[in-house]
C-alpha cells in the first residue's frame, strides 16, 4: 500500500468517515490477523486481538505523526496488544496451576485442613521458572520497542513475523544486502539490552555442588 492511499486512509479515519473504518479492516485486518495468530498460536484469541487493534487504530488516529510508515505503526499497536493478552493469560494460567496445587495439598494433609483455611494460600506468587520467562518476555519486547526504527523494522519482519530477506527487504523497499545490515546492527543492540537482564538470570541459577 502507497504513502498516498495510506494519507487518504488516515484523513478519513480522522473525520470519523465509516467508508475509512471499513478501508481499515479491508486493507489492514487480514495482515493483523496473520501477525496476531503467530503470536497468540489460536484463532480465536487472534480474531480477539484483530478487532481490538483496530480499534485502536480507529481512536488513536489522531495520535499518529506520520514518523514512520503508517503499517509499521499498526504493527506495534498489534505487537503490544497481542503481548498484552500473553501475559494476561499467562497470569491467569499461573493462579490456576497454583490453585490447583494449594488445593491437592489441602485435600492431601486433613491434619492441616483447618488451619490452611483460616491461613489461605497465596495464589497470586508465581514459581521462580514462570515468573523470570514472564520477565524474559517482557524484556524482549521493551528492548525491541526500543531500539532505533530503521533496525527494529528489519528485527520484527525476519524474527517476528518470519519474512525471507528478500520479503522483508521488498516491504521495506531497501536493497537485501541494506537489510542484512541493518537487521545485524539491530540484532547486536537486542543482545546489548538484554545482557543485564541475562547476568540477573545467572544469578537465579542454582550453585553446582562440589564435593
């Protein structure tokens, strides 16, 4: 899609124009929808993130400043939404496992059962492995929004959304070898964000036990 579709597509959205809405979820919602499923790996919640990322778009229109190419915009809408709802469903799948074993250990030890239910457990703590992967997710994504447009791009098309060097230089309209470069420059400042959080998760590993 052309700078000058995406310049009408955006004053419509912006007068409110139904007809743009509609443009939107034509032009935009399938690629939405593709980049959502492999995220969320389902369908259903995919379908769930499409929606709500146009949405998005259609209200926060007026906040779009024209600093990158309006389909890199609504990527990062949909990447921030779709790992929104990870972690959201990763909280809840938590509180379930650990409720379920807050419950087995009730069910397991009648001698205990009285003073377990006047001293709940806390299901709202997440197991040491669970929690720092949540961590690992959220510094994964904090480190890729923050890196410089012209390398997060080349980042996000090859290690997110999976395109050849060649379909992600065509979408970007750069020579394959300018691709190349950028996404090894990108790559290289990913691991420089995220070596602090690497040195914390040596520290959370067990000490080998000497004899």
């Amino acid at each position: 899609m052309d700078r000058t579709q995406d310049r009408l597509l955006i004053a419509g959205l912006q007068r409110g124009d139904q007809a743009a809405v509609r443009r939107l979820a034509e032009l935009y919602g399938p690629r939405i929808h593709q980049l959502a499923l492999r995220h969320m790996k389902n369908r259903e919640d995919a379908e769930e993130v499409t929606q709500d990322v146009l949405m998005k778009v259609y209200r926060k229109i007026g906040a779009f400043r024209g600093d990158s190419a309006l389909s890199s915009w609504i990527y990062r809408i949909t990447f921030n939404t779709a790992m929104s709802r990870l972690r959201q469903h990763k909280g809840e799948r938590a509180a379930e496992q650990e409720r379920d074993r807050a419950l087995a250990a009730l069910e397991a030890s009648d001698d205990s059962a009285q003073r377990a239910a006047a001293d709940p457990a806390d299901w709202s703590h997440m197991p040491d492995e669970e929690l720092l992967r949540f961590e690992l997710r959220r510094a994964v994504e904090a480190a890729v929004l923050d890196l410089p447009e012209i390398y997060r791009e080349p980042v996000i098309l090859r290690d997110f959304e999976g395109l050849t060097t060649e379909e992600a230089s065509t979408r970007l309209k750069v020579k394959d070898q300018t691709l190349k470069s950028r996404l090894h420059r990108g790559r290289l400042m990913l691991r420089e964000r995220l070596q602090a959080f690497a040195s914390g998760l040596a520290l959370h590993r067990p000490t080998p036990a000497y004899s």
